[in-house]
C-alpha cells in the first residue's frame, strides 16, 4: 500500500509541476501599489472656495481683504452628500490658492481664515471638509499653490521655508489624504506684501521638489503627488477634461517640470517614458474654477459631463471634476443636480455587461492559471496572458443570443505595465468579420479603455490584440447596449466629404493647418470674426470645427 500511494503522490508532484506556469515578467515602467489605487478611484471632485469666491476673481491679486470672506451657510457634509450621489470616491480642496489665503488658521501668516467673520475667526474649513469626508466613506486631499501673491518674502529662500512649514502643517494635523496638487502656475506679478511687483522664479529648481517628494513620503506615504510631471500622476495638458485616445502611462524621468512648454504631450504620455506618471483630467463643471454669479447658467449638463468621463477614465486617466462653492458655502443646486445625473448616465450605460460569466476563446493562452476566462469573472488580479513572445493575439466572445452592442470596456493588468499599442474590436454578421465604426484610433488601453460606437447586433465579438511591447496581459473584457439616444455617433474626420473653401485674410500656410484633419495642428487667427469663402452659392447641411484643445480660448459663438 505504502509503495502504490507513494507512487500516486509522486504522480500527483509531477501533474501539479507540470500545470504551473510562470507569471508573466513584469515590463517596466510599473506603478506602485499607491499609484494603481489611486486610478481605481476613477472620478474625484475638486473644490475651488476662498476669498476669490467673494470678490469675483479667478487669480486673486493678493489684496483681497479677509473680512470679505463670510460663507454664512456653508457646509462641508452637503458638498460631500453631493460627490458621493455624483460617484465621486475623493475631494481635493484648495487649502490655498495663488492669492496667498489660508483656508485654515495656519500659525504662520495673518492671511487666513482666522481673520474672517466666519465663525468669529475660529473656522476651520480643512478641518469639516477632513471631518465630512471621514463621516461619508470618500477620500481627502489638499492642493496648496507653491505661488503665493499675497507674502511679501515670496521668490526668496525664506518663503521656500514658510511653503514647507505650511506643508507640514496640512500632513500633520488632518488625518490621511490620499493626493498633494501642486499648480504649475508659479511666478509673475502679484501684491506681495504691498511691492505689487512682477516676479520671476526658476520653476524647476526654486522649490526644491526632491525635498517635499521626501517630506510626503515620510508623513504621509499613501499619497500620490501631482504635478504638470508627477511623480505620482500628472497634469494631461488641458484643462478640458480629456485625454488623447493614445495616451500612456510614462513620462520620460526628469523631463517634465512645472510650466513645461510642451504641455500638449501630456494629453498623449511618453511612449518611450521610463517613469510611471498616469494622467489626471482636470476641469471646471462651469466656464471658472471659483463661483461667479453669472455662470449660473453655464453649468455643463449631465450629457456633456458623460462624455467626458468617456474621455478621461475611458482614455486611461481620472477624472477631476472641479465644483465652485457658492458664496453661501454650497454647492449650487445646479452644479450638484448635474454631477449626480451624470453619474446615473454613466451607470445606466454601463449596467448590463452583456459578457459577464462567458468562456471566451483565445488564439493563445499561458495555461490554465492565466486563461482567457480571466476576463470576465470580474476579478481585478485575475488576468488573461499569453506566452511570452506572443505580442498578439485574438480573443473571441459567443454570445447566447443575439444582442445590440455600442460600448466596450477593455483593461489591462497594469501591476505588471502598460502593454498594447494597438487593437481592432470586430463583430460577426453573416459569417463575416467586420470592425465596429469609431471615432477614435484604438491604439494603447492602460488601466480602462471605454469605446464608444455605431450600434452592431451581432451573436459573436472579438477583440484582436494586433501590437504590444510584450506579452498580453488582460484583466477585464465587458461589452454594453447603451440605448440609442445615449450620445450621437461623430463619424471620424477622414469620412466627411468637406465643400473646398478658402478663409478671407488668413494666410494660406497658416490657413491649412485647419484643414488638415489634424487635431494636433492650430490655425491662429487674431481677430472675432472668420470669414469662409466656399467659391459659390451652396447648401450646408453641417459645420464642424474644433477648437485649440489645449486652451479654453472660445467662450461664445455664432454661425452666420
């Protein structure tokens, strides 16, 4: 007996060594654990709110006198009742902006909430705001302008110190907060303690970043640090609220620093980067990141805030949505009634996954453990892979029955990199394989990559992986139907057939840089008015143009 189980639990050895496969390698560069849990939040609100708030400014001077700030209503658990229905996981505050006043009663200038009227001078809107956050479950984190218009010692070594004083003061003394923002806007012309001068900074060198890198690291060491170049995620290169459908997760180490004149990169990632510095969309949910009256009727709707969201997270980045508290302390009515409909869209788009629980087939698999099941079992850290050297690969989906589909959600494992540098999503009808409609390139993935398309109705979809850096490495695979009046279909550039025209006044080189079906290339024009000449008398039945995307340049327009 001891021979034959002997025997049987060598075969046994010898089946389980021969089912283990290796992970795949790891391709470098990878986020850390913080990085990848601070993507997983996805959307997150962002709060303007200070003395600009009450003097209507945007870039306050450094003059504003304190006692105009007095929110006789102000609530921090009615903001944060707000970004949980609107599915925010986080808020990032403006502890201070450029204009130098502190939000809370810091011991190292008068130029703070302390000399308000609000609660007689003993308010503390860092200290509710980390309260409320706290109370609802979502995350906390600052913003603090290295810029400061208001200090007299500012573009001097002492006010390096007093920035780093106050930094330590908002690690230290609010509990945990998972992002620092720091704003690439530094130096220029400002009160500074009366001066009312114009100063200039050497951005890359001036603050000594290296050291509030280590300074974070040690007080708080979940958080992720942001700036126009990371290191821990950075600025997309537009204040928009979009990525470019190409966009990786790299930037070139050292490369990038605050005011960095090739901004618009950004938007893209380094292909060649060798530092992991995902993308971050930050954008207003109205025309100015603090509250003016006279926008109250500019609040972009739910619609346009979806389509963001598809061009953020769905473009591999977060999703920054700015909210201007109101004078009162509160988010506007309307402000809030839209960020919650839009988070609805986004969930009743994305509620039924139509591949949920199937059992795809994959051109290659690296075993069992990695199988292309991974896919859709809903698991984070289950992925599809295949073997190394098989930089491509199709993955191919039964439907039980025939289904309309216009949405696709594809992930990859990104612990162990960014991979895919190109795919191709297809359908079957009548025996034929044909490429869904898209108005973007399908080109990298990341951590999300949602896609938006004409309506198919099909039994079986696949997905063929055409290019990679290595080997395949996919968690996740969902398909949706939308509904039809979920968004309007935009056929790519190249499928438009334009009547030929010329622009009055505008030399002809500079001219063609708005007709070249290049969203990279502007045409500057220095004038209100543009005159199109279309040769003769026609019927228009359409007009497209796009504005500089890195710049929010076009406020109002009229076609005539």
């Amino acid at each position: 007996m001891k021979k034959h189980f002997l025997i049987f639990g060598a075969g046994l050895l010898l089946l389980s060594a021969c089912n283990s496969v290796k992970a795949p390698e790891a391709i470098l560069p990878i986020p850390e654990a913080k990085q990848v849990e601070w993507q997983k939040m996805e959307t997150y609100a962002f709060v303007h709110f200070g003395l600009n708030t009450f003097n209507d400014r945007e870039w306050g001077y450094g003059d504003s006198d304190p006692k105009t700030f007095n929110p006789t209503r102000l609530d921090c658990e009615q903001w944060v009742q707000t970004f949980v229905k609107s599915g925010m996981k986080g808020v990032i505050l403006t502890a201070k902006h450029h204009d130098g006043f502190c939000l809370w009663p810091t011991q190292l200038t008068e130029y703070c909430i302390r000399n308000t009227p609000y609660k007689d001078g003993k308010g503390d809107i860092i200290r509710e705001l980390s309260d409320a956050c706290k109370k609802y479950g979502i995350k906390f984190a600052v913003y603090l302008s290295p810029w400061d218009r208001h200090q007299a010692n500012y573009g001097s070594p002492e006010y390096v110190e007093y920035f780093y004083k106050q930094l330590n003061e908002l690690l230290t003394n609010y509990g945990d907060v998972f992002e620092i923002w720091f704003d690439g806007a530094n130096g220029g012309d400002g009160w500074y303690g009366g001066a009312k001068d114009s100063r200039t900074i050497d951005r890359k060198t001036y603050y000594d970043y290296p050291r509030a890198y280590k300074l974070i690291d040690e007080l708080q060491p979940q958080a992720v640090i942001f700036s126009d170049g990371g290191p821990g995620c950075r600025w997309v290169g537009n204040e928009n609220g979009f990525a470019g459908a190409t966009n990786w997760s790299f930037l070139r180490a050292g490369e990038v620093y605050p005011g960095y004149p090739k901004y618009r990169e950004l938007q893209y990632g380094h292909a060649d980067g060798n530092q992991w510095v995902a993308a971050e969309c930050d954008v207003s949910i109205r025309p100015g990141w603090f509250y003016h009256l006279e926008e109250d009727d500019r609040v972009k709707t739910a619609d346009a805030l979806t389509d963001l969201y598809y061009r953020s997270v769905g473009h591999n980045a977060t999703l920054l949505l700015n909210f201007p508290v109101d004078r009162d302390g509160l988010i506007h009515p309307t402000d809030s009634a839209n960020a919650v409909n839009f988070h609805q869209n986004v969930q009743k788009q994305l509620a039924h996954n139509l591949l949920a629980g199937l059992s795809p087939k994959a051109s290659d698999e690296r075993g069992k453990t990695f199988s292309a099941k991974a896919v859709t079992d809903g698991e984070y850290d289950t992925y599809w892979a295949t073997n190394d050297g098989v930089n491509s690969a199709t993955i191919e989906f039964d439907l039980p029955q025939t289904e309309k589909i216009n949405r696709m959600m594809l992930q990859e494992y990104i612990p162990l990199g960014q991979r895919v540098k190109s795919f191709v999503v297809e359908y079957n009808q009548e025996g034929e394989w044909l490429p869904v409609k898209l108005n973007e390139e399908t080109t990298t993935i990341g951590y999300k990559r949602l896609l938006r398309f004409e309506t198919v109705t099909t039994d079986k979809i696949r997905v063929r992986f055409t290019d990679s850096r290595a080997c395949l490495c996919i968690n996740n695979i969902e398909a949706y139907y939308a509904g039809e009046t979920s968004d309007t279909y935009t056929a790519k550039a190249e499928e438009l057939k334009s009547y030929p025209f010329t622009l009055i006044g505008v030399d002809a080189e500079e001219a063609q840089k708005c007709m070249d079906k290049n969203n990279q290339t502007t045409c500057f024009i220095n004038r209100n008015t543009l005159l199109i000449d279309l040769g003769e008398e026609r019927t228009i039945t359409s007009f497209h143009y796009l504005p500089d995307q890195s710049e929010y340049n076009i406020r109002n327009n009229q076609l005539l």
